[in-house]
C-alpha cells in the first residue's frame, strides 16, 4: 500500500463488509469506516459529502433473484439509485470506488437482479469516460469466512444449513447448472489490490477460481440426502464460471484461499 488511506465500506452491516473491515485491520495501513448501511438508518442515496475518504468500496446492495423480484421498488433503490447517486457524488468529488457487482451481469436479460447489476455496470462505464473512476468487480459465488451461515441464503450455506438441521437438501432443477465458488478472504484480497491501483478499469473484471462446479456435485460434497425441485424458478443460467485472466493481469490478483478445497471447506462445517 502506497501510503495510508482512509476507506468507506458502504452495506456495512453485511458479510462480505465484515468480513472485509476485518481483513483490511489486519496490518493493513487502513483506517475503515463501515458506518453506512439502510438497516443503521443511514442510506448511500443520502450522502452529500465524500471527501474525507480515499476510495469507497460500495456493498451495499439487495442481493438474490427472489429478493429483487419480491420488492421490485427496494431493489430499484438500493440496486440502482444508490450507486448511481454513489458513483455521480464520488466523481464530482474526486473519489474513487470499488463496485461489487455480480456474474449474473453478464445475461442481464435472465432476470430482475442481474438486470440492476448490469444497469450499475454501464453507468460506472459512462461516467469512467468522462473522469471517474471506478472499478467493478464481478463476484462469482462468495462463501466462507465471518457470520457466512448466519448472513448468507447462498446454495452452500443453505446445504451446509439443511445438514446441521438434519434435513434433506433441495436441489434447485436438476442440478447440473454449474457455478464458480470462491473463498470471502480471497474477495477481499481483490478489493484490497484495487484500492491501491490508482487508475480506472474500463470493463469488469471476474474476481473467481475459474473452476465450476455443478450444484448437483456440491450436494454429494455435503454426503446428505437430497431431493430435486424440478419446477423451481431459481435455477439460473446453466452455467456461469469466471475469467481469472484479466485480474491477474491487471490487478495481479489469483487465489490464495485453496478455494478449489470447497469441499474441505463443507466438511469442516458439517
């Protein structure tokens, strides 16, 4: 880290920012502040002032296909008027910000979320050209870490979940749809590697393992009994695994958390 900077954490009451204010106060010459989040009453869209911080990570966000589609005016406002508010405030500003945004951006038409996450995407694009900067990162599937099990709705957590409950496993279609899964510490090793590259990136940049694994894999990996849901809504595309290759590039970014490992990962848990 070039110098000492001071970084706001915006959804600060959720995982991925826990975990994140965790591992950038470790030795890290960091001051966080993660004071601003919906549920503490304190909502990005409100923000009028940025200045006394270096670079904004922005979390905040309503997460999850079910989510958007049941509250479709929350979802507009936390998925697309509070970055875009974000992101014009910071550039006027002169701030810079990390945007968490989602692999499901890359087919925005399959689906209400990714269609805001994408939305968030071009905006960041347009004001980038015109003197922003802003960097988005497009997360594959985030597990482990701090509060993983208590926060998350995630397809691990739920089967690690529906173990410890002793219950079956719902296996959402027929459960060869194939995801990349990735370790939250290694998540927050590529944020932390953006805050110190002090340039724009121009498109987004897959933060994952490149390695895919089917749901129906991760439901053998947990060794408990499971039954298929074959009508449900929550499939998604059949398959959506990172690029590892531009963040190496850029931001010389790879794993470090054996994230290959999930299935240790599950083992440990259960």
């Amino acid at each position: 880290m070039a110098k000492f900077k001071h970084v706001l954490i915006t959804g600060g009451a959720g995982y991925i920012a826990a975990n994140l204010s965790n591992y950038l106060h470790s030795g890290k010459d960091i001051l966080v502040s993660n004071h601003v989040d919906k549920l503490w009453d304190n909502r990005v869209e409100d923000m009028r002032n940025v200045l006394e911080y270096d670079v904004i990570v922005h979390l905040a966000a309503m997460a999850g296909i079910s989510n958007c589609t049941n509250d479709i005016d929350g979802s507009i406002k936390d998925n697309i008027l509070a970055p875009l508010t974000l992101f014009r405030l910071a550039k006027d500003q002169g701030i810079p910000v990390i945007f968490t945004s989602s692999q499901a951006a890359k087919i925005p038409e399959a689906n209400f979320y990714a269609m805001q996450k994408r939305i968030a995407e071009i905006e960041a694009k347009r004001l980038n050209g015109i003197g922003a900067d802003i960097k988005v990162l497009r997360l594959t599937n985030v597990y482990g870490g701090f509060n993983f099990l208590k926060k998350k709705t995630t397809v691990v957590a739920n089967f690690i979940n529906a173990i410890k409950k002793k219950e079956n496993l719902i296996v959402n279609g027929n459960g060869e749809q194939v995801r990349d899964y990735i370790h939250v510490d290694d998540v927050c090793n590529a944020i932390y590697k953006c805050i110190d590259y002090n340039a724009p990136i121009s498109e987004p940049i897959d933060i994952c393992t490149g390695i895919g694994t089917s749901v129906f894999s991760l439901a053998k990996m947990t060794k408990g009994d499971f039954v298929f849901d074959e009508y449900s809504k929550m499939v998604g595309t059949l398959r959506n695994v990172g690029d590892p290759a531009k963040a190496k590039e850029i931001i010389n970014f790879k794993v470090t958390k054996a994230t290959e490992k999930l299935e240790d990962y599950i083992k440990k848990q259960i």
